[in-house]
C-alpha cells in the first residue's frame, strides 16, 4: 500500500514513521509512506496556500489551486483521497480496516481554520475525523489515521492473530486485563485463574473482565 500526505508542515511527520512497527513495514516496503509539502504547488510568487475567508472572519483557509495541483499530479485510478476535518465523519476500527484495504490513499492535513468548501466538495473522496475535538491541524490525525491503518495491512504485524482479540472488533468489548511477571508487586497480586493454567477458566474470566471494562468505560457498545 502506499499513503501520500499533502500537508503544510511536513516536518511534524519525522519520527513516528520512523519507529517500531510502521518502521519495519516501510523497510519491508509493506507500506510506503510519503509526505508532501503543499507550497511545492502554490502557483503565485508568494508560495502562498492559504488566504483570507470571503465574508469576512477569523483565521486563513486553505485554498483550493494548490491541492487541485497536488491531486492532478498525486491521483491515479486506485487512489482514495482522503481530507482530515473535525466536520469529516468519525475514524474508527471499522473504517481503518476498509481504508486498509486501498492501493493508495492521499490524504490532506490542513491546518485548521478551513478549507475552500470547492476542495470538499470537488476534489475529496471522503472526509474524517479522529474524533470530536478540535486540533490545531490536520497532521496529528493524519498520523493517527496512517498509523491505525497500516498495522492492518497483510504481514505488518507478525503475529496478525492479535488482530482478533482486540478492542472494536464485531461484537467484541474492550481488552481484557494483561499481566506479566512480577507476580506480586509492591502486594499488588496477578489474578491466581491466569496462574492457574485452566485455559477455559482463563478464558472464561477474560471474557468477564472484558465486559465489566466495557460497561463501566463504554456502555455504548454494549448491545
Ligand atoms: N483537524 C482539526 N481537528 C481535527 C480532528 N478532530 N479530526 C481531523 N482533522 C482535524
């Protein structure tokens, strides 16, 4: 898969890219990831990318020539284009597992007053948000996006059965409780049924923990 980001400030990319898990992937050219400065394509003198709102207001918004640019030369058949907004519809496991399912998604980060409506309305595929508060951008999400997204694509996690007992998936509530070795710290014990090596009574407590956890942190899912 590969994953484009247009963005402002290409700069906040370096480093969570560049670790661990998504940083094996790049090495085993699993995922591509490639950011892009968006003022490669601002058109006037100025490299400007954004401008005043028309009707008068706070803050600058992102104009629409250069991320048309950007597309022109950034889209192919199989690409999904991608804008991060507080406005877009709300990121979750469900859609991260649909997204990594793309060839190439490109995704736009601007930075947060507004975008000229004409980007929304001509040139995205889709809009999303991570979640309903307000950054100062669009790259955190963008991050937060490629990141979810990625750990799902074939071969990136090396043990994909962790895929199926974690939070979110279809009629499944949160983790259940992990421990691992001291087993008494500070008088604070490891529950003695994980000890005790009955893989159904383990399972079965897991199972408990897992709905208790749901119900006090989010009884929405519970159905
Ligand atoms: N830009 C600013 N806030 C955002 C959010 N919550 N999700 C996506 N993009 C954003």
């Amino acid at each position: 898969m590969k994953i484009e980001v247009v963005t402002l400030f290409p700069k906040m990319f370096v480093g969570p890219f560049d670790e661990s898990i998504i940083k094996r992937a790049r090495e085993k050219g699993l995922v591509e990831i490639v950011i892009h400065d968006i003022r490669k394509w601002a058109k006037d003198r100025h490299k400007s990318v954004d401008d005043r709102p028309y009707g008068g207001g706070v803050g600058m918004i992102l104009k629409v020539e250069p991320v048309y640019e950007a597309l022109k030369e950034l889209k192919s058949k199989n690409s999904k284009i991608i804008l991060l907004t507080p406005q877009g519809k709300t990121f979750n496991q469900t859609l991260a597992r649909k997204l990594s399912k793309f060839q190439h998604l490109i995704l736009i980060a601007g930075h947060y007053e507004g975008y000229d409506e004409r980007i929304r309305k001509h040139l995205v595929d889709e809009e999303i948000s991570i979640g309903d508060y307000v950054l100062t951008g669009g790259e955190l999400p963008a991050m937060v996006l490629v990141d979810a997204v990625a750990r799902l694509v074939p071969k990136v996690l090396v043990k994909p059965e962790a895929l199926r007992h974690e939070s979110f998936n279809q009629n499944q509530g949160l983790d259940y409780p992990q421990f691992t070795r001291p087993e008494k710290f500070q008088g604070w014990r490891v529950p003695k049924v994980l000890l005790s090596g009955n893989h159904k009574e383990i399972e079965k407590w897991r199972k408990k923990e897992s709905f208790k956890t749901t119900k006090k942190n989010r009884p929405d899912l519970i159905k």
